[in-house]
C-alpha cells in the first residue's frame, strides 16, 4: 500500500465566513445545500454551522475532510461553485477569503484556532464567556471577527478569531483583557483548551499557549520518535539500495551521500508524519506533559524497538551482511 504524504494525510477544515444579512433561518436553509454539496464530496467527513444567532459571532460554515487535497478539490468544484452562486444571488457574499485549518499544522497567519471541550451543562456558560472574549478582542487593532463551532456529534467546540495580521493577534493573545475571561472560560471546560498545533516532519510539536508562549516537545521524545524510524530505515536501504549501488560500481562514498539523501528524504515527507501521527499527543508538550501520558507512550515505543529489533536479528532475507558477501 503506497504511503500517503503529509499533504494527503492530515485531516482539513475548510471555514468560510459571510456577511450576516436577512434572518438566519434563510441562511441555514441555504447552507443545507452547500453542505450537501461537501457530502456528495470524496472524503467529507463532518460539517458544522458557526453559532449566529448571536450578533457577536460571523455567520460561517466549517466543513471537514479526511485530507487536506480533498477539501482543495471542494473548494474548487464546480457543485460547490454552482451553490456558492446561487447564495450571492441571495446576498449572501464571503466576507474573507475560505480558511483552511488543517490538523498539525499551525493555522494561517492572524487565525486563532481552539479546540474547547465544554462540560455537560455548561454550554450556556461557555457561550456567555464567548461572547465577552468577543467583545475584548473588538477592542484591538486588527480584529475581524470570531467564528463559533458547535461539535458536530458531540465533540469539541472549535473558536477562531480572525485579526489583521500575526503580530496583532499575538498582542491580543498576551493582553490582560484576554487574560480576565480566560478564568471564566475554564469554568466551562473538562479539559485545558487547545490551540491547534504544528508538528515538525521530526517528531516536534510547537505550540502556542494561551498566554502567546511556545513550547514545544521534549528533546528525548523527538529522538525516541527518530530512531524509531531510522534505524529500520536504514536497515531496509542497506538491504535493497545498497547492492543496487553496488551493482552500478559506485564509490563508498557517494554510496552513502546517496543512501542518505534517499533515507533523509523518506523521513521527511513520508515516515515520519505517518509513524508520529498515533503518537500525536505523546509528543504534544502540553497534552503529552502528564508524567503518566509520558511514560506509556515511551513504554509503547521501547516495545516497538524491540521489535524491530527482532525482526532484523530473526529474518535472514533482511541482514544486509549476509547479501554483500
């Protein structure tokens, strides 16, 4: 089975925000036809109405695919167009350019991207607290908007605020307004809430705390996760690329220039994303910094080293020694 890059793999959210204009009920009504359109799409997965029955909140639609290339393919279809144009005939214009929020990796540049998981019965509360961090951030240069997500399916809430520029939304993320309501914000919450991420192609995640502070995973995780990875890499090149190298009469030392530039490169791209993507919250250095979480996923992975390892030190058609004799 081919290995899908990172581009392919990683779950996407296409937001779109409009002008509020007429009732919202019409514009719901209208919007059953463009998420029908995201269904009848390869690898929808989910779709969610931004809260606009409040005045504080754009009116917005979040629709989920499985990749981040399939929610390209949706933006950019022709049923997609047709709806869209049918909306502007009703008044209903995009206020921005569509936002694509797409998993582990950090948001577009002036978007603030949170995931909240809000405690049964406390909706009511989270919506209030919204609104009065909405009302803060309109205070700042550079705010656009705030876009509200209930789960689809009972899930996590997602918010996304919308300033000018990056440093903007910094100056709002460290300011002591914020700051205020951020303390009534976690009354409504199981867990803390969750910026969304970026993790590097080796195995490290940055993120933005609430208070604008990054912070990223632990070296020792990230080198665990490499040497996951590289050792069986190597491994397997030295089985198969190198006799090939060999073959062709290439010098040791651009055998192993090229051995590497050919392990470097799969790595990269490929491996690594993939092989990191169950251990994402592992490495993530806020959800992953619990001692517990810590533990088991290094357990986990010194299992897999084990493995590994056996597998080499059993299977004879993979010893590269014994084929380069």
């Amino acid at each position: 089975m081919a290995v899908k890059s990172p581009r392919e793999a990683a779950v996407a959210t296409a937001v779109t925000i409009f002008h509020p204009v007429g009732e919202p009920e019409a514009f719901d009504v209208w919007l059953n036809d463009l998420i029908d359109s995201a269904e009848a799409a390869d690898g929808f997965s989910g779709a969610a109405r931004g809260v606009h029955d409040i005045a504080r909140f754009d009116w917005a639609v979040a629709v989920t695919f499985d990749t981040e290339d399939q929610v390209h393919a949706w933006l950019d279809s022709v049923e997609r167009a047709g709806v869209m144009a049918h909306g502007r005939s009703r008044g209903y214009w995009c206020s921005t350019t569509d936002i694509v929020v797409v998993e582990a990796q950090a948001a577009p540049p002036g978007i603030g991207a949170f995931r909240h998981s809000v405690a049964s019965g406390k909706e009511a509360d989270f919506l209030t607290t919204q609104v009065e961090l909405t009302a803060a951030s309109a205070g700042f240069a550079g705010f656009e908007g705030t876009s509200l997500f209930p789960p689809a399916g009972g899930g996590e809430w997602l918010s996304l605020v919308r300033f000018r520029t990056q440093a903007q939304l910094t100056r709002w993320l460290l300011s002591h307004e914020r700051a205020e309501v951020l303390g009534e914000l976690r009354s409504s919450l199981t867990k803390e809430f969750a910026p969304v991420s970026s993790t590097t192609p080796f195995a490290t995640t940055v993120r933005t705390t609430d208070t604008g502070k990054t912070v990223m995973t632990p070296d020792w995780k990230s080198a665990m996760m490499v040497l996951l990875v590289l050792y069986p890499t190597v491994m397997m090149l030295s089985r198969f690329f190198g006799p090939v190298l060999d073959g062709v009469g290439a010098q040791p030392w651009l055998a192993l220039w090229l051995s590497q530039v050919i392990s470097v490169s799969l790595m990269q791209w490929w491996f690594m994303p993939s092989i990191s993507r169950p251990f994402r919250r592992w490495l993530d250095p806020i959800d992953g910094a619990d001692r517990r979480i810590s533990m088991r996923g290094a357990l986990i992975i010194l299992a897999l080293y084990a493995v590994t390892l056996a597998i080499f030190a059993s299977v004879k058609y993979l010893q590269f020694w014994d084929f380069a004799r």
